[in-house]
C-alpha cells in the first residue's frame, strides 16, 4: 500500500515539476515574509534587553499590552481606527462594485482598457506621492483650494492642516480615490465571468437593466463581495498607516481626528524605542483581526454555507 502511494506521489510530482517550480518562488516569500517573522510574537512578552540579545530579555507577561490599554489616548485611537474602517469597507463597497457594472457596459475595448487603466492607476501611486498631492491642494499659501476654489465660492481661505473636522471626510475621499480601483478590477473581472445566457434570457422576457443588475449580477458577486469583504474586516484594527501618517503631513492639531492604533504606536516607538510595546501591539490587532475573520464567517456560514471562506 504504501510503495503504491509512494509510486503515485512521484508519478504525480514528475508530471507536474513544473508546476511546483512555478508556486516555489512564492512559498518561498511566503515562509520568509508570513511565518519566519511569526517567532517573533514572543518579543511582545519580554523586556526587550540587547545586552542579552533580542529574545534574551527577561518574560514580563503582559506588561507591553498595559501601554495600550493604560494611556488616555486608548479610547481615541481605537475608536477612530474602527469608525474609518468600517466607513472605508461600506463605501469601497459600494463604489467599487457600481464602478464595475458601469464598466462592464462599455463596449469598445480600447475605451475600456483606458477607464480600467486610469481606474487602478492611483491604487498604484505610493502614499508620499499622495500626500504631496493632497497637500498641492490644501495649501495655505500655494493650495488649489484656498487660491482658486474658495476664493470662487466666496469664501475664507481655511488653514486645513490645523483644523481636525475637516479630515474625517477629506481622509475618506481619498482612501476611496486610491483604492476603490483594485476593488473595482476584482468584481470587474468576476462580471466578466457571468455566464451571458443568463442576460440573454433576461432580455428575451423584458427584463431592463436595472432587473438586471439586481436579479443577476448581484446575486453572481455575492461570493465575492463576501470573501473581500470578510478579508477586509479580518484587518480593521488595522489603519493605512501611510494615509493617516503621511498624507496628514504628522500634523499635531489633527490627532484627535487622525490618530489611530498604528499612527500612535509608530510615535511611541520613535520616542521610547519600545521594541516589545510594538510588537504587543502587532499581536494585539492579528489577535482581534482574527478573531473577527471567524466570526463573521460563522455568520456568513449560518446564512449561506456558499459564501463562506472556510
């Protein structure tokens, strides 16, 4: 039995070498980049002491996670981490998927190539590159809006960089500008994938399309919806480090309305060099993320086993 499956493995693994060298690269950043890091998770409970090394240090329990839960500003991090999250995931949603179906109407191939091209291309613009931007227009002194749009409306030019109600909204525009185009291209491709007889057959029993849209392309990116979305809440302790770090300019009279778990814990770091209050932290947001992951697949798998991820 057991040189039968031995023969079976190593027909199968001759057969397909090829295959396994493609994935190999990719495992390999995967172990590198996901699990070796991992042993690192032990650092959140020591007292890091370099004289000893970097897991030399003394085990203090948890200690590291007190800086979280102890400092005044805990409640203000957690609560604007959480609320942007969640804003960002409802809206990603909404206008990626109508970005989608709205470019699966075009027709002509060179037209759509350029909208899926100029709809991604700030997905891929870096968040420095962002951040001078949005600053090209929030400028006191140079800023598009304070030079051309306000003075046009009658307005007061308005020191943005120091004034923290503004940025809720203004943060929310341009997350969505830089990533609702991955998104799109995702359920983009999933409505490429509907089978066409299912809107043939619509059509032929004088269904518009927006019948259409709600009887048959909803319901066929369902299974993906949840499964981005799912991944999305998995990371919502998590912020956009780089849009709340760098497109903020690290503007002092913003925090209350720009500080999150990431933004802070960065600040820490450079001040005290806390490697283990860091790496708490780390642990701390994979914990809850993943907890959340299997929680909202349960409710997902009690509504609809379908659309579950596991």
């Amino acid at each position: 039995m057991t040189s039968w499956l031995d023969r079976t493995v190593l027909k199968k693994a001759k057969k397909y070498k090829i295959l396994y060298l493609m994935i190999l690269p990719g495992i390999v950043y995967l172990l590198i980049n996901n699990y070796i890091p991992m042993f690192g998770i032990i650092i959140a409970f020591k007292e890091i002491d370099f004289s000893k090394g970097v897991f030399g240090g003394d085990w203090i329990g948890f200690r590291n996670f007190e800086y979280l839960f102890k400092t005044s500003e805990a409640y203000i991090i957690t609560r604007n981490t959480i609320l942007y999250n969640v804003v960002f995931i409802i809206l990603n949603l909404v206008f990626a998927v109508a970005l989608a179906i709205l470019l699966a109407e075009v027709k002509q191939r060179f037209l759509k190539r350029l909208y899926q091209s100029a709809i991604l291309l700030p997905y891929l613009i870096s968040t420095v590159i962002v951040g001078y931007l949005v600053f090209s227009l929030l400028s006191m002194e140079t800023g598009f809006m304070n030079k051309s749009v306000l003075p046009f409306l009658g307005l007061e030019p308005v020191m943005w960089y120091t004034e923290p109600k503004y940025w809720p909204v203004i943060l929310t525009i341009v997350k969505l500008w830089h990533s609702v185009g991955y998104l799109c291209i995702i359920y983009f491709a999933a409505i490429v994938g509907i089978d066409q007889e299912y809107y043939e057959a619509a059509t032929l029993d004088g269904a518009g399309k927006f019948k259409q849209i709600f009887h048959i392309t909803l319901p066929s990116l369902t299974p993906v919806i949840t499964i981005m979305t799912l991944m999305q809440i998995g990371r919502i302790f998590y912020a956009d480090f780089g849009l709340f770090y760098q497109v903020t300019l690290d503007s002092g009279p913003l925090l209350p309305t720009t500080n999150v778990l990431d933004t802070y814990v960065y600040r820490a770091l450079l001040k005290s060099g806390d490697i283990g209050m860091a790496s708490a932290a780390g642990f701390y947001q994979s914990v809850i993320g993943f907890a959340l992951i299997l929680i909202s697949n349960f409710v997902v798998k009690k509504i609809n086993p379908d659309n579950s991820l596991f």
